[in-house]
C-alpha cells in the first residue's frame, strides 16, 4: 500500500522534501503505512513565511480585483468536484472515515470554496453617514501571511473551511495540518496551484503542532492564526498571539448537551442522538457526548438508543454499508478506554460497548464499539472533559430549570440540541443554553453560509457565513474631505 518514494511539500510555492525527520502515514483501519514523508522544519517554516511575504506583496494575487480571485476560486471549486472520488478515498487513507463520510466532506470543501468565491464576487465596502464636511468609508484590506492550522478529524473540510477566506480575502495562506494526516492539504495546495493560485501564496508544513505550529504562531511575519483543535493548545496559541498583538480565531473542545424532552418525536430523536455522537466515531469537536432525557421518559429512550447503537455497522471504511470505522490512532483509542474506565470507577455502568470489537479484519486497525455509560451525574469527570470519541453518557432530568442549569454546567459551549414537538419551548430552551450553535429537532447539520464558533473554553472568533472574509482582512476608516475652505483651526 505505502510508496518507497517521500512525498514532497509545498514549501513557499516549491514541491520538495521536508528539512525535519522521516515518518510513515498509517491507515487506521489497517495500522499499514499509506504514505512516506519529511516533516517540515523551522528553517522550512522560516523559509515558507518569508517566501509568502513576497509573494503576497508581488505575485498580484492582492491586487486583484474580487471578481478576478473569485474566477480562481470558482475553479478550485470545480477542480475538486471532477477529482472527487480519488479525493474522498485518500482522506478515508488518511484518517480512517467510512467512505460515504469522506465523499461528503469532498463535497462539503467544493462547496466552501463555491461559497466564499460567491461572497468574494458581491462583497460590499461600505459608506457610513456623513458627521461633517467629509464623505466616509469603511473598507477591508489583506493582512499578508496567515496560518491556518487544521486538525484531524476533518481535513479537507477544514482546510478548505479556512483556506478559501484567507484566499478569497487576498492573502497567503501557511497551513499546517495535523501530524497524523497530511494528505488533503497537500492535495488543496496542489489544485490551488492548477487554478491559478500564484506560487508561494499557499504552503503546506506538517509536522509537530509542538514545533512546527509553535513556529509558525510566533514568526513576526504572520498577522493571523486560525486553529481548529485541543482547548489546551488553543490557549497556547492564544498567549502567543497576546504577546504579538496578534487577532486568532480558536475553535476548540466541547462536551455539549443533547436535550430530549417529554414531548420530543421519539424516533427523530433516537436518530438524531446516534447521528450526533457515534458518526465520525464520536471524534467531533461538536459531538452531543452528554444525554439528558426527561424522566417520565427515560428508560424507553435510551433503551432505543442502546439497542441501535448495537446495531450500528462497524467495520471497513472502505465498504459504503459501515456507519462506524476506526479511531484515528493507537494511542488515542487508549485515552478512550481510559476514560471509560474512569466512568465505571467513578459509578458508571456500561450499558453497550465499551470493548474493541474483533474479527471482520478488524484486529488490525483501531476500532471502537459505540459505547453508553449510565448512573453518573453530570460533575463527574468523564460527564465534564472532553473524551473525543464514541461515548455517551445518559442522564435524567426532573424539570426544565435543573436542564438548563446542568446543559451550561460546563467549561465547554460550543453546540447543544433540543428535542421538543412544542416549538416554543424548544425555542426557550434554545435561548437559554449557552452555545455558539444550538439544532432544534436536528443535529450536526452545517452549513458554510452560518457562522460557526464557541464560547468559554470552546474557542473565540467565528468561521464561515459571509463575515468569514472579514476574519482574514484588516478594516479601514478613510476619509474624504470635502470641504469648501480650509480647515479653520490654523487660521485662528
């Protein structure tokens, strides 16, 4: 499966080795080698940076009017869409996602970059009411180099989610994507470039978040820094970016509340909470990892949980019938029978799964079966941290004023879903929770043109929506005077 040959980076526009050291991409259905590769190193990262300054400042790619990146962003779009298989099966290689799951996010990244190269084409400067003999202005200009750095459980997607603003605002682009899966960002920066993206406006540097990403965050030539990933290493970037001045967009964990209430239609609902929390083997910044559920109906509802995530397909990515694959490391699936563990310690019991299924060429790779834990309250450690994978905690709730207070219980608030036939409640409910996206009746249901974010230690800032340009352009005041005599004060 693995080619002998390294596969080469893009280092500030160009494709060679990697100055740091040799290491294998492992497919984590299989634990098999899918790619061999040099990280990047900090004179690459050096070198990268400064080769993006220039470029910004001389390839054209700023000074072009909208319309013009927009028509190169209407390509990157259609270029993917006619790769979109080869596309959608390597990033199943890369981190382990069921098929149907990754031709969606090829989809999903079309379409962002369709999107922003629309938003690109009607952008609007605006003119604001006149205070004096002068007309104003607010218009919005490029930083220069942003990073963008991305994680793994979502690549393509991702990448494109923070590319294509960047882009479509005029600047050059440093991505540093997850140690774990390089692929698809190497693969957006190859389409950029037959789109007509200039050479040296995007780089690809993977490597260690600890020392690649660390680098990056701190070169004085970086303006912005967009991360998606760990709360702990968000704060890090944070601080790094305080000492600079530095503006960050940080979308980070989550532990978020899925509300099921009295009145909910049951079998939404049972879908919607599978949906919510074992897709993507539960590795989802977003996923709804803490139930609560309305006494009078509680055991039948996680009943009909538990007997469907039974049932849910875990297997071969590869195959279109598998609903779960595999988690995206060795080491991680560890950290999640860890946690597991800690819940049955901390008075939990196992009401399905916990344990990695076997057979069916499973032994390999690192597979999880869908797990539901019942009997904790929600301050229990494994109700409160973020565990990142197919667990499910369960738990009853007696009124509304006991849901809201235990939903906003947490240091996360980053989404939450209401299950409610009465709309008003389920709009009251909604309100009341604190979280940048709540679903009502849904769940895990995006769109590129809704701005997406968290509060707390969820992250700051917001991506997507036409307001995701702005996060990657500096706004500026002008001012045309228009007066007839000159200004009176040195005459006095």
């Amino acid at each position: 499966m693995i080619s002998t040959e390294l596969l080469p980076l893009n280092i500030g526009g160009e494709w060679r080795l990697g100055g740091g050291d040799a290491y294998e991409s492992l497919y984590p259905a299989t634990g098999e080698p899918i790619a061999r590769l040099k990280a990047a190193s900090t004179a690459d990262v050096d070198e990268a940076i400064v080769r993006a300054d220039l470029a910004f400042r001389t390839s054209g790619w700023a000074q072009k009017l909208p319309h013009e990146r927009a028509a190169v962003l209407h390509r990157v779009a259609q270029i993917i869409r006619d790769e979109a298989e080869p596309l959608a099966q390597k990033q199943r290689l890369d981190n382990g996602k069921p098929i149907n799951e990754t031709r969606a996010l090829v989809a999903s990244a079309a379409g962002t970059f369709q999107f922003f190269a629309a938003a690109l084409e009607t952008l609007e400067e605006t003119i604001t009411p006149s205070r004096g003999p002068f007309v104003t202005m607010s218009v919005h200009e490029p930083m220069g180099v942003v990073a963008a750095i991305t994680p793994w459980n979502s690549p393509i997607a991702s990448e494109a989610q923070k590319l294509a603003p960047a882009l479509a605002a005029g600047n050059a682009v440093i991505v540093k994507p997850a140690e774990v899966t390089p692929l698809m960002a190497l693969e957006l920066a190859r389409i950029c470039e037959k789109a007509g993206v200039p050479k040296g406006i995007v780089s690809v540097l993977p490597g260690r978040g600890s020392v690649i990403g660390d680098a990056i965050t701190k070169h004085p030539l970086v303006k912005r820094v967009s991360f998606t990933g760990g709360t702990a290493t968000g704060k890090h970037i944070a601080h790094i970016a305080a000492d600079k001045m530095m503006p960050v967009s940080l979308e980070l964990g989550g532990k978020s509340p899925t509300m099921v209430l009295e009145d909910a239609d049951l079998d939404h609902a049972v879908n919607g909470v599978l949906y919510g929390i074992f897709s993507s083997s539960g590795e989802s910044c977003i996923a709804g990892s803490r139930l609560f559920v309305a006494r009078s109906i509680y055991d039948e509802f996680v009943t009909r949980v538990a007997e469907a995530a039974k049932a849910l397909r875990v297997g071969d990515p590869a195959s279109e019938r598998t609903q779960m694959g595999p988690l995206i490391t060795a080491k991680h699936r560890e950290s999640i029978e860890r946690y597991v563990e800690l819940g049955v310690s901390e008075g939990a019991h196992i009401r399905t799964g916990g344990v990695r299924p076997h057979g069916a060429g499973m032994d390999n790779g690192y597979f999880y079966t869908p797990t539901i834990l019942e009997g904790l309250t929600n301050n229990a450690r494994t109700t409160q941290e973020e565990i990142f994978g197919p667990v499910l905690v369960a738990m009853p709730f007696d009124s509304e004023e006991q849901l809201i207070e235990q939903a906003n219980d947490s240091i996360y608030a980053l989404a939450a879903g209401v299950w409610s036939r009465d709309f008003k409640r389920a709009w009251r409910l909604g309100r009341a929770v604190q979280a940048g996206t709540v679903w009502i009746n849904t769940y895990k249901q995006f769109s590129v043109s809704t701005p997406f974010g968290g509060w707390r230690d969820s992250g700051l800032g917001r991506e997507k929506g036409r307001e995701g340009i702005f996060q990657y352009m500096e706004q500026k005041s002008m001012y045309w005077g228009t007066n007839d005599q000159p200004l009176p004060w040195a005459n006095q």
